[in-house]
C-alpha cells in the first residue's frame, strides 16, 4: 500500500532556525563587523547544508525519505557541534587557524570566492575570538547545533 504522507513541520522549523543562524551571522559581520574565522565560516556552511536539506525533507512525501533526510539532518548537526567546540577549544587558542581543516575544506568549496560576503574569512580565530553578551559566540552556534539535532531526531521519530 502506497501510502503518502503529509510535510513534517519540524523540518520547516530546522529551516528556518539554520538560514536564520546565517542570517544573524551575516548581520554581525557586516553591521556589528565581526569578522568570521575560517571555523566560523564552516559552521555557516553547516548550516546552510542543514537548511537545504530541511527544506528537501520538507516538501518530501515519502516516510522512508523524510527519515533519512532527518539522519542527515541530526549528522551534520553534529558535525556543526563538532566544529564549535574545535573552534572554541583549540583553534581559538591558536594564533592562526590558517591551514585548518576549515580553512582548507572552504578553500575546496571554492565558496570563499564565488561568495566571499558569506564564506571568506577575514580574521584569524584568536582574533574572531569574541563574547556576545558574555557569552563566547561559538557557544550560539554550539546551543543552535544542538537544537538542529534533538529536533532532527524528534522529526525522526515522528516519521516512524
């Protein structure tokens, strides 16, 4: 029996929460001048990744599909939790990030040049080393991870 199922909401709402995170980058950097570190530009790429993907398992019908779409969802999220906790504990400590997976990974991509407003970094991660509130601003994106993550799973669950 070919059954259809309806959009999962939760993929809408890990949408719009990821290209709002690059939205909020975006504005720190270009209005506040908050210049992104290589690792902060891999975690908007991370996100992107995870907002088109929702986006995929949002107008997707088929339960099977939405559910490998949420483990996809859930992984790179994770690799974005990863990636905050690399800046925050190793490569923030460092005087220069260049040569890091990050900076290579972006290189690869060729988005730092094709989209340099978005993906090119312009400092270096000790000097993009800075608290938002009084909260290191690797750590928001850390929280947002996490949150991508546990709703992937909840969309996951759902589907079953």
């Amino acid at each position: 029996m070919n059954q259809r199922r309806r959009a999962a909401p939760g993929f809408a709402l890990i949408a719009l929460l990821a290209f709002g995170a690059v939205g909020v980058a975006l504005y720190t950097q270009h209005a506040r001048d908050m210049q992104p570190c290589p690792w902060c530009v891999l975690q908007r790429l991370v996100f992107v990744a995870i907002g088109a993907w929702a986006v995929i398992g949002f107008v997707m019908r088929g339960g099977l599909g939405q559910r490998v779409v949420a483990i996809i969802v859930s992984l790179l999220a994770s690799a974005g939790i990863a990636a905050a906790l690399w800046q925050h504990f190793v490569a923030a400590a460092s005087a220069s990030c260049n040569q890091t997976f990050a900076d290579k990974f972006i290189a690869a991509t060729g988005l730092d040049g094709l989209l340099p407003d978005v993906f090119a970094a312009y400092a270096s991660c000790a000097d993009a080393k800075v608290d938002l509130f009084g909260v290191p601003y690797e750590f928001y994106s850390l929280a947002l991870f996490a949150v991508l993550d546990m709703l992937a799973v909840l969309t996951l669950l759902r589907r079953r």
